[in-house]
C-alpha cells in the first residue's frame, strides 16, 4: 500500500512542508528524523517525488544553516553537515543498487528468452542466431562474433556491432592461405578475427570456447569492446581484458547451453546424412539387381527434385520425395529373376507378381520409423492412375499423394527414354509428347504442365549454351 503512486504522493508533499517548517525552525533532529521516514518510503524508487524530497531536505537543510543559533554552534553545524553526507551517500548508493538490480534483471530476461529460442530452433543457423541475440541483449560487449569451421576454414557465422562487416567470411592465417588446424589447438583464429575490427573497437576482448556435452569442439566467441575511460585500455594479447567476473560467469554459462545445442544439431545433422547415405546406397543396390535399367535411381532421384522446386515444395517434402525414390522399388527385391529379367510377355500371374512389388516395399518399410508418411505414401501408389485405373488400390485424382502423382510422371518419362529388354529407348520428344497425352489420363495435369515446362526450360539451357 505505502507503494501506492498517491499514497507516495501525499507522503512527498508532507515530507516537503515538514523539511521546510523544521529547516525554518532549525530543528536538526527533525529534519534527521524525516530524512530517515523520507528514505524509507521512497528507497528503490526513481520517481519524480524522490528526487524533490531529497532537493527539499537540502534546502531545509540549508534554512537551518542559516539561522543563527545553528551557527553558533559548531556541533549543531556538524550534525547537520554529517546529515547531509549520510544523504548523498544514500541517494548514491541508492541509484548503484538500481543499476545492479536492473542489470541482473536484464540477463534474467535475456538468459529466458534466449533458453526459449535455444530450444525452439531448427537447425544448427536458427541456433547460431539465436546464440547471438542472447549474447547482444546481455550488453557484455557492443561486438561480438560467433566464428566455427566449414570445409575446414574458419568463418564468421554469426556477429554484431564491428564484426558484422565480417559475417560469412572465412578467417584466413597471415599468408592467406587456409588450412585445416582447428579452433581448439590455435590461437591464430582469434588474433586474425580481432586484427581485422579497428583497434579502438578492441581495447578489451575476450574469447570463449563452444564446446559440445562431449567436449569436442564447435566454435569460438569473440567480444571486443572500446576503451571505456583514461587509462584503461590494455593492448591486443591480453586474454581476458576489462571484463568483470560477473560478465565472464554469464558469458562462460550461456557459452555452455549455447553448445550443448550445438552439439545437440550436430548429432541430428550427422544422424540425417547417415540416413540419406544409407537411402542411397540401398538405391543403388536395387539397381545392380535390376542392372538393365542402370543409372535409372539416379536420374528419377534427380529429376523429382527439380520438379518438386518448381512446383514450389518445401525443402521437407522435396526430402521426402527424394527418399521415396531411392526406395521406390525395394519391394522388386521379392521378384524372382525369371520374371524381372523376362524378355518376352508376362503371364497374367507373372504381371501380378510385378504389381506386388509396391506393397511389397511398403511393408518393409514400416520398422524404419525415421522416413516419413509422404516417402512411404510414394512407394506403395506411384503406379497409382490420375483416372483410377492404377494399382494397388485404384486411387483416382487427388486422391493419389502428392509424392506420388509428382514421381509417377518422372518415372515413366525416364522408362520411356530408356532402354528395357521389351522396347528401345524413346526420344524425348516422343516421351514428352506421350506425357501431354496422359495428362488427366494416367497423370494429374497441372503436374505434366509444370514438368513440360520444365523439360523445356532444360532444352533452353542447353541451346543457349
């Protein structure tokens, strides 16, 4: 209640009336006694009425200086100056508290915040950024870069204030040649990074290891500020600066959350290339099964992509795609070879036994809990027909995933231009002109628009070159 703006309100102007009467009267021990109320009703406080109380007690106090039994008396003078010290001393102290209190509060927020965006990021980027907006927000210094090897040179991957002019670029030693010795055993990267920001910017600088849980290495932070008063600045080498234990506490904690997710990113980075590399080594596999189709894998792997783009996917349906293809034809693993490598008709029971190759795959598929919905959806339907006519299950239209209305077209576009045991290769502009004609037949129509087009962009190219 007593922290109530009008209950501070009244006591303000109460607090003023009373230091006036008691500095007119002289009265020391009044003017104490407020002092002390005053100082507790308004402690923490930088609202207007705390600064006219303590004005109002100066002037009362000044009153009573005046008057002249105070003066001819050393003691009662005395009193009233040591009143004035313990006023100021409290008035100063007062503010240095806020200040504290206002910065602990800023890395509080700024800790919170940036564990939120930690936690919240998508990749090992997101992380990189978020790590340097939580280390701006806590003003430890106005520049700071975030620098970690890619192809095995050191680049900046995050930064703000100086450093900035320096994001994205690789951190070269003196000779300007790069190599591949690491963050970890050399302190060259810091020196090359901190001599390329003016030097005022750097009087005090700091570097920082990020290190994943397991300790290996992943980046290093860099802080440089300007000289903040005479006398103070110390030259490029020292280690750690003018940065107070405080700011390195800080700094070093977020340091470590900073590359525990990281390493964290890492871990999934490197989970993922072990899948694609795993996926498309199956693929190939499939294809030395089925050797009369070779390099086929490859190109329907490559053409989707292409075809997915421009249809404007996103970068996880287009992985999903591409993953579908690689495996699109695992289930001809439980085709006998009489029947795959058949030059002649197949039989109605051998056509059976090729149709089951899609529902065959899909059900190996199911304990590899990583590959997603749309991928598994691409191996069981892509010989499904935009009229129903397809099998395994005779979807019609958008009934068909996605995945597998996109991959039907560049399948068969890249069966018809190869050669098989019963037919030669096509032309492409004899599949081409086959493809149109399915359009709304076998294929959803506004993907053999969007693939034409594509094939014709293709050609273009290859003309203007």
């Amino acid at each position: 209640m007593l922290r109530n703006p009008t209950v501070l309100s009244a006591l303000g102007v109460l607090a003023l009336l009373a230091a006036l009467v008691a500095g007119l009267s002289g009265n020391l021990l009044l003017l104490a006694g407020l002092v002390v109320l005053a100082c507790a009703a308004f402690w923490g406080l930088q609202t207007l009425w705390s600064y006219v109380v303590v004005g109002t007690f100066l002037l009362g106090l000044a009153l009573a200086a005046a008057r002249k039994e105070v003066r001819a008396d050393p003691l009662v003078l005395l009193g009233g100056l040591a009143l004035l010290a313990g006023l100021v001393f409290l008035f100063v102290g007062q503010r240095r508290a806020l200040k504290e209190v206002a910065r602990t509060q800023n890395v509080i927020r700024a800790l919170e915040q940036g564990s939120a965006e930690l936690a919240d990021a998508k990749d090992t980027a997101s992380v990189i950024r978020a790590g340097v907006q939580t280390l701006a927000q806590l003003q430890v210094a106005p520049n700071l870069a975030f620098v970690a090897y890619r192809r095995g040179t050191p680049h900046v991957l995050g930064a703000r204030g100086v450093f900035t002019e320096l994001l994205g670029k690789p951190i070269l030693p003196g000779n300007g040649n790069s190599d591949s010795r690491s963050v970890q055993a050399d302190h060259w990267v810091a020196e090359r990074a901190l001599g390329q920001i003016p030097r005022e910017q750097r009087q005090f600088f700091l570097s920082i290891p990020v290190e994943g849980v397991s300790g290996q290495q992943l980046g290093l932070l860099l802080f440089a500020r300007p000289q903040l008063g005479l006398g103070r600045g110390r030259r490029l080498g020292t280690k750690q600066g003018d940065f107070l234990p405080a700011d390195l506490s800080v700094i070093t904690a977020f340091a470590r959350l900073l590359g525990s997710a990281l390493g964290q990113w890492q871990s999934i980075r490197e989970l993922r290339d072990a899948n694609e590399l795993t996926l498309r080594s199956l693929g190939s596999a499939l294809e030395h099964r089925d050797d009369e189709t070779g390099g086929h894998t490859a190109r329907v792997v490559e053409l989707s992509e292409k075809l997915a783009r421009k249809l404007g996917w996103k970068e996880d349906a287009v992985k999903s795609l591409r993953w579908g293809a690689y495996l699109h034809d695992l289930g001809k693993l439980a085709i006998p070879d009489a029947i795959l490598h058949k030059p002649g008709q197949l039989t109605t029971d051998e056509r059976s036994a090729i149709q089951r190759h899609t529902t065959v795959g899909y059900d190996m598929l199911q304990d590899l809990h990583f590959l997603p919905a749309e991928t598994l959806d691409l191996v069981r339907y892509h010989h499904e027909r935009w009229d129903g006519a397809g099998y395994p299950s005779g979807l019609r239209g958008q009934d068909i995933p996605s995945t597998a209305r996109v991959f039907s077209i560049v399948d068969v576009y890249d069966a018809l231009t190869s050669a098989r045991p019963y037919k030669s290769a096509w032309t492409r502009e004899r599949a081409l002109t086959e493809i149109k004609l399915q359009g709304g037949r076998q294929f959803d129509p506004q993907f053999v628009e969007a693939f034409v087009g594509l094939m014709t962009e293709k050609d273009d190219v290859r003309l203007v070159r």
